[in-house]
C-alpha cells in the first residue's frame, strides 16, 4: 500500500489542487478497474485448476496400488533364487559409478506459486551432492529453461505433457533413460518430481529409477535427498509364476520402469494443478483486498473534492455578502 500510495503522490505532484483531485480519482478508477479485470482472469484460472487438480488427483489415486503392486512384485521376482543379477541388464548394479542422470519433472507454464522453483532447488540440491558428473533429462519447460540457464548438462527435453498423460505419451522419456542406461552412458538413474499428498500439500521427492534393484542409503551420499523404500516385506512374499521368474522378467522389468516414469509424472501434474489452484485463490484474494482499499481512497478523494467545492462556494458567499 506504501508504494501505492508514493506512486500517486509523485504522479500528481506538479498539479494544481483541483487538477489533483480529479487526477486521483481518475486514477483511483483506472486501477481499479485495472485489478478488478485481473481478478477476473485469475478466479478463472483457480476454477480451471480446481477441476484439472481434481481428475488428475483420481488418476494419481488410481494408478498408486497398481504401481506399488507391481513394484512389490518385481522385487519378490529378482529375489527368487533361481534369479541372478545378470538376469536382466536393467537389475544389474554396477560396481562404479562414473556418471548418472537424473530426470527432472517441472511444468510448461507459471502462475503456480512455487511449485517449479522447489522441485528445481530441490533437484540442484541433489545434483551437487553427487559426487559424479550428471546427464539431465528435463520434463517441463521450467525445469529445461532453469537448468540450462545454470549451466547444467542437458541431454534431451520434453515438453507439452498432456494433463491426462498416457503411457504411450511417457514412454519416450522412459525409452531415453533405459538407453543411456544399457549403452553404459550413466551408471544409475535418478528421477525428480513433486510428489502429490493432497491440495495443499506437495513434497519433493528423488527416487532411483535405474537399476531397478533396493538400494542402500547409508553408503549414498546423497541419502538424504533419495526416498527409501522397504522391500522387506515385498521380497518375502510366495507367489507361484507361469512361466518362470525369468522370462516374467525379461518382459516386465522394461514396462516397470516406464510405470514409475508415468507415476511419477501423474503426480507431478496432480501436484502442478493444486499449486496453480492455490496461488490463482490467493492471488484473487489479494485483489480484492486491493479493491477495497482502492474503493475506500478513491471515496475519501471524492469526499475531499466535495469538501473543497462546498468551501470554495461558502467562500464565494461570504465575499459577495462583505
């Protein structure tokens, strides 16, 4: 409100008092109507948003038992005895790690309060920890432009994620880091994403997507940005398999790690929309608070205005009478 108020007063400094009353109010009315179309716009976007956050938040719903299934089976299949580490390159841990790579999951577009710029510290904050050089696959324009602009190394990019994403539309990410992971490019994969808990509240998140196999912490540096998952409990289930472990495998390790991909992308979306919903809400609320207080200094304006002319003619009167 200060600045507000400074921008008037030095806007209408070199005018006459009367050119001042009527230029305040003048341009009381202008910003008003100004903020008034701008809340507008931005209660329309909240409404657009509290409907896209409120499918993909089904979508994320549904997907997350068949992902975490799934997983739990993968990990109940590489750990039957008759399953080496040599049972499929993807499984496979490699004994150095000369370079990794890390997908980063951001938004196309802005007006979502801080929901890009956390996801991105959060990732740099991982990139630094890792002691070997990084390959950055950037889903999301924010993330691409941000990264590249720091310098970063980035490999390939996507944008224009569809709001209901299919794995058909995910798999070329997916098909990327596989690749890179099987020509021996990077060692290990990583991807970073906003992970959805509910309309307000978003978390950033690191997991491992390469190799495909439980991971220790304790020896990672970078433990502390990387969720771990226990799967104790998953290794120690009894299922019976047709056909054998291996061949189940060979044809589900590769549509497993495209799963993850597309999960974590749905809650990235889910997270995305809720973070736009909430600052176009917060936004609209500030502008109304701005109205009001533009109403309520454009009516003392009008008063003081009345007040002078109403002087002005009782001065007239007087003069005229003496």
């Amino acid at each position: 409100m200060e600045i507000l108020e400074w921008l008037l007063a030095s806007s209408l400094s070199n005018l006459s008092a009367k050119e001042k009353e009527l230029a305040t109010e003048r341009e009381l009315n202008n910003r008003i109507r100004s903020v008034r179309n701008i809340s507008q716009v931005t209660s329309a976007l909240a409404a657009v948003s509290a409907a896209k956050a409120s499918k993909a938040q089904k979508q994320v719903e549904a997907s997350r038992d068949y992902a975490g299934k799934a997983f739990a089976i993968l990990v109940n299949l590489a750990s039957q005895p008759t399953v080496g580490d040599t049972s499929h390159p993807l499984l496979t841990v490699r004994a150095e790690i000369n370079r990794s790579a890390l997908i980063l999951i951001t938004g196309d577009r802005g007006l979502a309060g801080a929901y890009n710029s956390n996801i991105v510290a959060y990732a740099e904050n991982f990139l630094k920890a890792l002691p070997v050089p990084v390959n950055l696959i950037a889903v999301g324009r924010k993330g691409r432009d941000l990264m590249i602009r720091r310098g970063y190394n980035v490999t390939a990019a996507f944008d224009d994620i569809a709001d209901e994403p299919s794995l058909y539309d995910i798999s070329p990410i997916a098909e990327v880091a596989i690749e890179d992971y099987l020509s021996g490019d990077v060692d290990n994969v990583f991807i970073a994403y906003t992970d959805f808990r509910n309309l307000v509240t978003r978390i950033p998140t690191v997991r491992q997507l390469l190799p495909l196999s439980p991971l220790n912490l304790e020896e990672m540096a970078v433990s502390e940005y990387v969720e771990d998952v226990d799967v104790t409990v998953a290794a120690e289930q009894v299922y019976s398999y047709e056909p054998g472990p291996e061949q189940l495998l060979r044809e589900i390790v590769p549509r497993f790690t495209e799963l993850q991909v597309y999960q974590a992308i749905l809650e990235a979306k889910a997270s995305e929309h809720s973070a736009r919903m909430v600052a176009m809400n917060n936004a609209t609320d500030n502008a109304t608070e701005l109205i009001d207080y533009l109403i309520l200094e454009r009516n003392k304006a009008r008063q003081t205005s009345i007040t002078n002319e109403i002087l002005d003619i009782v001065g007239g009167a007087e003069a005229l009478r003496g």
